[in-house]
C-alpha cells in the first residue's frame, strides 16, 4: 500500500507563550487518524512538528521517505487550533508548498482550512477535509489509489478543473470505541519528557473522552466536531491508560475534552473500573460548573484521582453571561468552587474580557470574585471572533485589518470593543497581579498553621513586587480607560 506522511501544523516554539510553559502535548488528533489508515494496511510515518519552530524542517523528511500522501491533519482536540494562528497558517503554506516540490498528494484537515478552503487550495493543496476527519481521510485515499470518483466522498472540499467542488458535509462518528487506540508508538516521548523537566509538573499525556459540545455558548467554534456530543466508553479509556502506564510510565493525564464527563454515570462507572483495574491515575479536566453541581459529580471525581479542574467562569457580571449564552449563573459558579475546595480539588477559572457592552461594573465584579473565590489558577482572554459563530456575525465588520491572532498571547482586539487593545492588554497582566497578590496574602495567613511549604514561602515574597506593581497598574488603567 502506499505511503503516508502524517503531519499537523502546530509548532509550539511559534507560540511563545504556550512554549513558556513547558507543556507540550503530542498531536492526539493526528495519531487518531494515523492509527486508522495504518488498520487499513497503509504504510504510515508522522513527522510531529509540535516541538519544533520552522517548517522547512519537513523538506528533508519528504525527500526521504518519498510519501505518495503528505496529509497535515491538526489536533482538533488542542483548543489553540480553533483560533488558526497566523503563524500556524503560514508554516502549514509552507509545508504544503514543499509536499508538491516533493509530488506528494497534499491533504489538510484543519480548523483553519475548514473554515477557509479556498486559501488552502490556492496554496497548493489538492484536499480539504472539513469536520471530523478519520473516516473521511480513509474513504479519499481508498478512492484516490482505486481510481473511483470522488463525487460522493461526503466532508471533501477540492479543485475540479477550474472550480472549486464542495461536497456535502459528512455526519460526526456516533461510535466512537470503533476507532483503534491513538497510534501513540510514532510519538518521540523523551522528547516530550525531557521539555515538562523544566515545567515543574509531572508529565503528563493527553486523552480525549468525548468528542463535540451540545451547549450554545455563542462566540465559541465547533468546526471539527460540531454540537454533537459523542463519548467513548469508560472501558476504552481505562485501557488506554493501562496502555500509557505500560508503554511510557505515565499515571498522570489530560483530559482535553471540550465538557469532561457529561455523559450521565460516566464519571461513576469510570471510577468504578479504575478501582476494579487498581488503577490509580490524577488528571485535570474541562468542565462547567452547572456540570459538576450534579448528584454524586465531584465525589467520583475526586474518588477516581481529579486533580484539577478548569471551568468556564468567564464573568462574574450576569449580564455578560447571558449575553454570550453561557447558560450558568454567577451563583452556580460560586457554589462549585466551594464544593471542589471542600473535595482538595484545584479549580481554575477561565475569564473572557472584552465582550460587546462589557462596562467597568462587568469588570470590576469579575475582579472582585477572583479576589473572593481564590482560584488556584486563572486563564484570561479577550473576545475572539471565530467563524461561524453568533458573535462572529455580530462583529465580522470591524475584522477588516486583523481577523487572527499571531499568537495566543497577542490580545489585539479584532472589533469595537468598549476599550481598545493597550487597556485590555494592561488589564490582563493587572488581573493576575491581583491573583498572585491575593494568593500571597492568604499564604501568608495561613502560614503558621500550614506545614513549611517553599511555594507558599515564594508567594508571600512576592508580595513585594505584586503589592505595588498591581496599584500602579490600577492606575494606568483608569488613564487608558
């Protein structure tokens, strides 16, 4: 059978704040597809470009291994792909520019190229796969080496003589156990293990339960795996980690699900098997908070090794939640963080500044609840456009000179907000002064009652640079304001 170079076009080296963080996870998504068309008896390589930081790197790949197929398939399951970074697009040209030099049959499945085929083909790609790609992928190449149309190959977008063919999308997977385990084996895992040494976290593997998001919130992109919500078995998953433990040594995961453990009693019977297996793992999740509320939640989580979990906080302003469709309540936000600090599980808080009619009130209440809950972590962004959302729409005619960010720590606003981009660039690095300055202060509190801890010890001399750097910051803002 021929031949397949795997690839993807995320670099995290051009993501200099993803790359601060000694993080890297390998390309999930990628592996998927590849473990797939190598079930189907296709030769398959992956040239995995996450750790690397320029695209002509592959030139030399391609001249070896001569691949009849060079498909550059993105990790839908790494949410930093939605927002199709310019500097992602751009090395994903080059690479496609060199897999023709090299009389490769180019293939891309991404985000981006879902969203705006016509530039990918224009760039030399001979296919665009849009939505959930491994069954798609399969049935095109299937077709390409059996010389049969491709007319009926349903989720294709492609050049047909001088016009550009879109057929109709394809429907997601229902059954999600029928896809084989992630072809984990083509990953350079001690690269990886050697780049988290300096991140100060134990390393960890990402694994992805679900696939898609059946909730509304209306300025967020599902262009790989829509509004439907599809979960592999607990089983599955169990003895995926099983496998991780006996290949890598790995115990500890993240579950890179949109909405972790939606399903009702997964969480349970996913705990249950891990006690039947003798399994003990930790892992930090997506969730939400009107999610975790539910009956017995957060004591299977916390049971089954939760460590942390993210939600979606956004504001602490109702106004702004039911204005982006949030479907949760500023209470519900407040009752799941107490409950998860009562469990010993980290909680994170997501925050969105920026959104259409944002006033200082908004502001100020979403501060105030930071400084009240006392997250153990906080992730900030500003609105994002992304196509095919209500937001998108309501926006797109300010997107005339920048639609993308370059990187995810660019914070340019693409639209009429209420501030412009210097104020909310300021008020993002205020905000986490104000948490570390409200961490520092707690630690400080508690530290006579709390065993000697060099973090907590940190926190509180760092104080010294919080406490005056945040008030002199609070006071640039009322002057960009």
């Amino acid at each position: 059978m021929s031949n397949i170079l795997f690839s993807h076009s995320y670099y995290y080296p051009l993501d200099p704040k993803q790359w601060k963080n000694k993080m890297p996870f390998p390309p999930l998504g990628t592996l998927y597809a590849a473990a797939l068309l190598r079930k189907n008896n296709y030769n398959v390589s992956l040239f995995d470009t996450n750790l690397l930081n320029n695209a002509l790197s592959i030139a030399s790949v391609l001249e070896e291994k001569k691949p009849s197929y060079l498909v550059i398939y993105d990790d839908g399951f790494n949410y930093l792909t939605k927002m199709c970074l310019t500097n992602m697009r751009e090395a994903c040209f080059e690479m496609i520019r060199l897999g023709k030099i090299h009389n490769s049959i180019v293939i891309v499945s991404s985000s981006d190229a879902t969203d705006h085929y016509a530039e990918y083909i224009e760039k030399g790609a001979d296919f665009i796969i849009q939505g959930e790609g491994e069954i798609t992928l399969l049935e095109l190449i299937n077709s390409i080496e059996n010389k049969a149309s491709l007319e009926n190959i349903t989720g294709i977008v492609y050049k047909n003589v001088d016009e550009i063919q879109i057929n109709s999308k394809r429907s997601v997977s229902a059954n999600l156990d029928e896809l084989p385990m992630p072809a984990w084996d083509l990953i350079a895992i001690d690269s990886y293990k050697k780049i988290w040494k300096h991140s100060g976290q134990e390393f960890s593997l990402n694994i992805a339960t679900t696939r898609g998001c059946p909730y509304k919130c209306n300025w967020c992109a599902k262009p790989i795996y829509g509004n439907r919500y599809n979960a592999h078995s607990p089983e599955y998953i169990v003895n995926q980690m099983v496998f991780l433990k006996e290949l890598f040594g790995v115990t500890r995961f993240w579950m890179c699900d949109d909405i972790f453990g939606l399903k009702p009693n997964w969480v349970q019977e996913f705990n249950s098997i891990l006690k039947d297996k003798n399994l003990k793992i930790s892992y930090f999740i997506q969730s939400r908070v009107d999610l975790l509320l539910k009956e017995d939640t957060i004591d299977a989580l916390a049971e089954s090794g939760l460590e942390e979990v993210w939600v979606g906080a956004e504001s602490a302003s109702q106004k702004i939640l039911d204005a982006m469709d949030k479907g949760i309540t500023v209470d519900q936000i407040y009752k799941a963080t107490q409950l998860l600090k009562e469990k010993k599980i980290k909680i994170a808080f997501f925050l969105q500044f920026g959104y259409l009619n944002e006033n200082q009130e908004d502001i100020q209440k979403t501060i105030a609840m930071v400084k009240e809950l006392k997250p153990d972590n906080i992730g900030i962004s500003v609105s994002y456009p992304l196509p095919g959302t209500i937001f998108y729409e309501k926006v797109k005619a300010d997107l005339k000179l920048k639609a993308n960010w370059t990187d995810s720590d660019d914070f340019e606003m693409m639209f009429n907000g209420t501030y412009h981009s210097n104020y909310y660039r300021k008020l993002q690095r205020f905000v986490h002064k104000e948490f570390r300055k409200t961490q520092g202060i707690e630690n400080l509190k508690q530290l006579l009652s709390y065993p000697f801890s060099a973090k907590k010890v940190t926190s509180i001399l760092k104080l010294g640079y919080y406490i005056p750097s945040a008030f002199l910051d609070s006071i640039l803002l009322k002057k960009l304001q």
